[in-house]
C-alpha cells in the first residue's frame, strides 16, 4: 500500500523527513509505503520501486 503523505510546512513542525532509498530531504509530501509491518518514505514511486527492484534484493536481506 503506497499514498501521499502531505508534509506540514508549519514553523513549529520541526521532524525532517528523508527518503529511505536516496536520503534526499523529503519537503511538502512524501510517499508512504507500507510494507511488511514496516512504514517506508520515499521521494516518489520511482524510489519505491528502486528500493524493491534493486535495493532491497541486494542489501535488505541477509
Ligand atoms: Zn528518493
């Protein structure tokens, strides 16, 4: 399951936000990915799938 996920951008919000696969600073929303009990965000679904295709196959599992 994947969506967008808006980002507040108000002053007091001060989390900071980066994306799982290239560590780029997520701001105004990002992509939720849930997968395997796991929360997962990504600049879009292009690094989701990069994090499934490529990513995860190679490094995420021993
Ligand atoms: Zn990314």
């Amino acid at each position: 399951m994947a969506q967008w996920e808006p980002i507040s951008d108000a002053l007091y919000a001060t989390e900071i936000h980066h994306c799982d696969l290239c560590g780029k600073m997520l701001v105004k929303r990002l992509w939720r990915v849930e997968s395997e009990g796991k929360s997962l965000k990504f600049c879009d679904a292009r690094c989701e799938r990069t994090w499934f295709d490529y990513w995860l196959p190679r490094y995420g599992k021993p």
